[in-house]
C-alpha cells in the first residue's frame, strides 16, 4: 500500500519537446564542425594541401606543383607580403585599418574592394569557397584564427604560395614562375616574383607576361618594394 502510494506521487518524465530536441541536435552539430575543422587544420600543418574547393570547382585543366617554402625565393615572400598585405608579421590574421579602410571605399560605390590578410585568403583558399556571404565569411574568421594559432606565419606563407590562383588553371608560385618563366620558383628575380604578385587579386584578369596599364605598374612598385620588406625584416615571421 505504501509502495503504491509512493509510486502514484511520482511524476512521470515529460518527453523532451521539438524545441530541446533540436537544440541537441544544433549542439551536436556546432561540436562536430568544431572537431573536424581543428582536425583539418591540426593534419595539414605537416601534409601538403592535395586539392582545394577552388580547384575541383575549376572549368579549366589545373596545374599545381607543391613545393616547400625553403625552395622559393626570398623575394616571392617579399612580393606578396608588399602587394597583399605588408602588416603580415605584425597582425594576428586579420588588419582592422585595411577592413576599415575597405568597408569606406565599397561605400562609395566601384568595385567591391577587400581587406583580407594573406591569413584569411589562405583560410578562404584551403577551407572554403570563393565568394562573399556572411556565413562564408564568418567561417573564413574562424578558420583563420585556426591556423594563426595552429599552423604560425611560417606554414600559412608556405600553403598560400602554394594553393593561391596565379594565372587561368594554375595554382602556386612554382606553377606560376615555370608557366611564365619556364624556371623553378626559387630561381625568380625580384621583378618576375613582383610580376606574380600583382595578378594574385584577380589571376583570372590580369596578364604577367606582357601586362600594361594598372597591372604593369602594380608589379612595378611591388617591385620597388621588395628590397624594403626584407631589409625592414618585414617578411621576419616567416624566417626567424
């Protein structure tokens, strides 16, 4: 009697409902996403990128050759570091002026302008898709932070001259210098590296050999800028 008394007080468990079920399940996913995408990002800090979404996207034949930081020139590092992004040493991923600056120039209309750091285009280039979009945006953030922390400035130069699109169908520095100049990366002189360098925003757009106008003297004055990045140890990071 006692027992079946105990027992008639004792309220059964409500079902979970829709509204919790779910959250466990967004929980579930969000724990997911966060352990593979630190295990992407933990496995290739010592494996070369085999293929990006950017390439298996690619209309036209890809021509890749992975090759290690120490068999690149000095002045292809300089290079992108001049024209792409000069604070690379001193930002943690990501420059609040350039984006700034960026945001106050697409205000004015023209052409959408970024101000992502070689960090974030290497986030952008190994993880992730082309195109704007919050939601890409916020995982190139986050994946950027990843290999910040992860990987260091070192290997994030040494994967972005290697992933980063530097003519129609070719991808990498290596690809690039043997497309145009028929040499290994590690043979460029500094104006060839510059030349590389300045397609790199818009590789599908824009010509290295035989370039004019605005891309001619982009190049130029990346050019120019070489021997200052690394005698300011402005490519430091990367080599100490």
């Amino acid at each position: 009697m006692i027992e079946e008394l105990k027992n008639a007080r004792r309220p059964e468990a409500a079902p979970a409902g829709p509204l919790r079920r779910f959250g466990w399940l967004v929980a579930k996913l969000v724990a997911a996403f966060l352990f593979i995408s630190v295990a992407q990002v933990v496995i290739f800090k010592f494996v070369p990128i085999p293929f990006t979404l950017t390439m298996a996207m690619d209309e036209h034949s890809v021509t890749k050759d992975w090759t290690p930081l120490d068999r690149i020139d000095r002045d292809m590092v300089a290079a992108v570091i001049s024209g792409e992004d000069g604070k690379f040493c001193l930002h943690n991923g990501f420059d609040s002026a350039a984006i700034m600056q960026a945001f106050k120039r697409n205000q004015q209309g023209g052409r959408i302008r970024g101000g992502s750091t070689i960090s974030q285009q290497t986030a952008k280039n190994v993880f992730l898709w082309q195109g704007g979009g919050y939601v890409r945006k916020g995982l190139e953030a986050w994946y950027t932070v990843l290999i910040e922390t992860i990987w260091g400035k070192r290997r994030i130069m040494e994967v972005y001259l290697n992933v980063a699109e530097t003519g129609i169908g070719t991808y990498g520095v290596e690809a690039g210098a043997q497309r145009y100049y028929g040499k290994s990366a590690r043979k460029l002189s500094a104006v060839e590296a510059a030349r590389i360098a300045a397609v790199l925003p818009l590789p599908k757009e824009r010509e290295v050999n035989g370039a004019g106008g605005f891309t001619r003297r982009h190049g130029n004055s990346i050019a120019r800028r070489v021997s200052v990045v690394k005698n300011e140890a402005l490519d430091g990071c990367v080599y100490r």
